[in-house]
C-alpha cells in the first residue's frame, strides 16, 4: 500500500463521487441495468436527516479510486451489533495497490471500537478474484446460507397488508 493512499468518511459534498463509484461497481458487475440512484438520491439517504449507511473513500494521488458503502445489523445469537458490507469497490486501474485491503480494515478498525460481534457480506458467485482475496484475508464463506430479497411489487405488496 501506498503512503499515498488516504481513507476518508465521505460528506454530502461526496455524492457525485460516491455515485461515480456506484456507476463504477455496477459496470464490474455486469447490472448497469439495475442502477437507478442518483446523485440528489445518495445526498439524501446517505448524509441526510436519516443516514441509511456511512461511505468511506479511497483517494490515491489526488484522485478518487474506491469506496465502501456499510451499515448496522444486528447478530441475536452474539447479542451484539454488526456491521454489512453493502458495496465494496475499487476502479480496475486501482487495483493490486492494497485498497481493498485498506477500505476493508477500517471497517475492521470501525467494527472493534463499536464492539460488533462481526462483518458480513455477500458476494457475487462468480467473482473468483474477490472470493480469493477475501480468502486470504481470514473471510470464511457461509455457503449454507442463502440470500433472499423482497422488492418491487412484492415488496408493495407485503407491505401494503
């Protein structure tokens, strides 16, 4: 890692840049057609009255180069807190330089002096590189696990009962 490297708390004057990040993530992950954020959207549910997550920044040389997006959960069988890793992402340019490693130690850093019990996160299946480097960093899969997602009209749905 380089002494160029800085980790920052993003601000509400980070939006745009958070979105660029977002755009970025979402290319990689072949779901451009999922991507309906926008800037005044991150502003407000990001750094507005109710935060829904907090955004941390990698900037390398001047220039913006990664972000994690993370939040609360909740662990009943810790009885501790926890933090989840929504989105973790650094520009192909960027990468091999430690800042995944970095973002991802700071949200360690974060999750100790809170007292969280753990960090979860998911993964996409097929993305062998971070699978490999979470690996590497002591990260242990929870393959009997899996993921479900209520949204959309489902989600209208249920809720409107």
């Amino acid at each position: 890692m380089t002494s160029e490297l800085e980790i920052l708390a993003a601000q509400a004057e980070h939006a745009g840049v958070v979105l660029e990040m977002i755009r970025g993530l979402a290319e990689y992950e072949k779901l451009e057609h999922a991507m309906a954020a926008t800037e005044e959207q991150l502003r407000e549910t990001l750094f507005g009255e109710r935060p829904g997550a907090e955004v941390l920044l990698a900037r390398l040389g001047g220039e913006w180069v990664g972000f994690a997006l993370f939040f609360p959960n909740y662990s009943t069988f810790l009885a501790k807190p926890g933090i989840f890793l929504e989105d973790l992402f650094v520009k192909p340019e960027a990468r091999g330089k430690g800042i995944g490693g970095a973002l991802l130690r700071e949200i360690a850093r974060r999750a100790v002096a809170r007292g969280c019990g753990r960090v979860e996160w998911s993964v996409l299946d097929w993305n062998e590189p971070s699978i490999g480097f979470y690996k590497k960093l002591g990260a242990v899969p929870m393959d009997e696990w899996t993921v479900f997602r209520l949204t959309g009209d489902a989600l209208t749905a249920m809720g409107s009962h």
